[in-house]
C-alpha cells in the first residue's frame, strides 16, 4: 500500500502517533497497532451497531488481509490533537475503484506520551471511482 502523509512541524507527537494508528488500520498491521492500544480499546463506525474491541480487532484485520479487494493507495489529510483527543481526515483508494473518504476520532487514555489509544470513531464515506 502506498501512502502519502503531510508534512509535520514537529511540535505536535500525538499528531504524528494518530497518522501511524491511521495508516495501521487502513494496512491492517495489527502487529504495528497493538502496542499502541489500551486493554479495553473499541473501534466503531458512526451508523454501523458493530463495536470491535481489542480481543476481536487481530482477527477482523486478518479477515480484511484475506480479502480479494485491498486497499492500494493510503492518503492522510490533515492530522490534528489536543491533550487525549486526535483526529485524522483521509482518503482511500481501493483495488475495487472504490473511494473510502474517513474522518476517525482518536481518544488516548491521557493526554501524556505513554497514553494508550482508548477508542477510535470512524465517520466513512465510500464512492466508486
């Protein structure tokens, strides 16, 4: 997967931490992910009533890794933080045509540099190319 992520100033590490979450989730490299993750870690999407905690999150990406249609292309938008809040904005593009435009809610356990991610909210909008 290729992905594009902006340029960043530096004075902003959880911005720089939530493109490394966005783009493990987008690649499914939960070996990547985990280390990052709070024990009770949930990942919803905004209109879907599956709520994916941590024990079952390894299995759905090893799912979505098995899957004929995958993602080739991976660009983060904008990454933005403050104290335990982050967001990132990005876009997609699938191997099917499809376009997944996301915007993903990141909240950590603290708003210090060993805080685990707590849960992630995605707000997913897909078009075919």
């Amino acid at each position: 997967m290729k992905t594009n992520t902006p340029d960043n100033c530096g004075n902003s590490p959880r911005s720089v931490l939530a493109i490394e979450v966005a783009v493990n989730l987008a690649s499914s490299e939960y070996d990547k992910l985990e280390p990052l993750l709070a024990e009770d870690f949930t990942w919803s999407v905004a209109g879907s009533d599956e709520e994916i905690l941590k024990p079952k999150l390894k299995s759905y990406m090893n799912k979505a890794n098995q899957s004929d249609v995958h993602i080739d292309r991976f660009d983060v938008l904008t990454s933005i933080s403050h104290g335990k809040y982050a967001a990132v904005s990005s876009c997609a593009y699938a191997s099917n045509g499809y376009i997944f435009n996301s915007h993903d809610l990141y909240e950590f356990t603290g708003a210090g540099g060993s805080a685990k991610l707590l849960k992630v909210t995605s707000y997913i909008v897909d078009s075919k190319q």
